[in-house]
C-alpha cells in the first residue's frame, strides 16, 4: 500500500508526510454508525408512545417551523444536545436521568443524528441511537406531525 491509500475499511492510514490521512464524512457516518444500531420511524414511534425511549429533535428552528414538530419529542437544537442530555451536567434537562435511558436522536434527514447518537455515547449514554431517515422518513411513513405553534 503506498503512503497515500485509505485502508480498506474507510479509515485512515498513513499519508506521505508521515501523519494520518483525514477520514472523509462519509466513513466517519460509516464509523459511527457501526458503533450503534440505528432505528426506523415505526419502530422509534413506538417506543416514544410506550415509553421505552425519548425522542430528541436536533432540527433548527426553521426546519420545525416549515416542516412541523413529531408530538412528545423533545426540542433540543444541535449545539446544546450534549449539555442538556448528560446525566452528569449542570445544565440537563429533567428527562435527562440516567446514563441508561433510551435516547433516539433525529435530524431532518438522519446524517447529523449519527454523529450526534456517537457524541452520546461519548457521555455515557450507550443505548443512544439515531433515527434512519430522520424527520423526513418519520413524515413519509405517515406517522404524527403537528404544526409548529406560532
């Protein structure tokens, strides 16, 4: 293998100067997402209508504003997802209890969801997962959106 050649699982390897080659986004979903099982629309539906997990909608305002909310899901935008679920933190929420709750993670379309299921699981948070498809697959599927109140 020559000095610049990504391994054959997607990672990195050694690049020329002797440093590691940077690892595209694409292998680093591919990455993340082996780390975990992901989850589809009915079945995160149902385990938020039972209980067996939280819903967390990491999608920016205007996204829920054009779109809608999933009912029963907890609005947490992206750049706070990690202080406000973290059992440990000083600024979580009530429903953050435990580093064994069920969290399924959803973005608009299930890319930055992975990444950010994996940055739970940083914390703690093991059975943390994502939603495959995220809010759009979660509408196709025909299950509960509302309007957001204005």
């Amino acid at each position: 293998m020559s000095g610049t050649e990504e391994t054959p699982a997607g990672g990195t390897g050694p690049a020329a100067d002797g440093g590691e080659r940077p690892l595209g986004i694409d292998a680093l979903l591919e990455r993340v997402r082996a780390g975990y099982r992901r989850i589809e629309a009915h079945e995160a539906h149902e385990a938020a209508r039972t209980g067996a997990a939280l819903l967390v909608d990491i999608r920016y305002a205007a996204l829920r504003e054009r779109d809608g909310l999933i009912p029963g899901a907890l609005v947490i935008e992206r750049n706070e997802l990690e202080w406000r679920l973290d059992p440990l933190g000083s600024h979580r929420v009530p429903e953050a209890t435990g580093h064994d709750l069920r969290v399924v993670v959803l973005c608009n379309e299930g890319y930055a969801s992975s990444l950010a299921a994996a940055s739970l699981h940083q914390l703690g948070l093991h059975r943390a997962t994502d939603l495959v498809g995220g809010f759009q697959a979660w509408r196709a599927q025909g299950l509960p959106v509302e309007p957001l109140a204005r």
